[in-house]
C-alpha cells in the first residue's frame, strides 16, 4: 500500500507533517458541510412531497 506522500501529483500538498495536518482538517469540514447539505435536501424533499 502506498503512501499519500509518495504520490507524484498529490504527494506536494502532503508532504510534511503541517500541511497533511492542515488538508485533512479541510477535507473534514468540507465532509461535515457536505452532510449538512444532504440533509437540507433531504428534509426539503420530504416538505415539497408532504404539501403537495
């Protein structure tokens, strides 16, 4: 199994210990903004369904 460090093209932005550290803090919150925006049309899915 390789290395997210040894990748050519995305081995830049995970090279040290900082930046890794700093990209998967990005990549958690773009998850947790993702969820959000599920549910948001998950539940306006439901409404649209409901009152019509």
């Amino acid at each position: 199994m390789n290395k997210i460090e040894e990748d050519p093209i995305l081995g830049r932005f995970f090279d040290t210990p900082q930046k890794k550290a700093k990209w998967l803090f990005r990549i958690k919150i773009a998850y947790i903004i993702w969820i959000i925006f599920v549910i948001i049309g998950i539940i306006s899915l439901a409404i649209y369904i409901y009152l019509n």
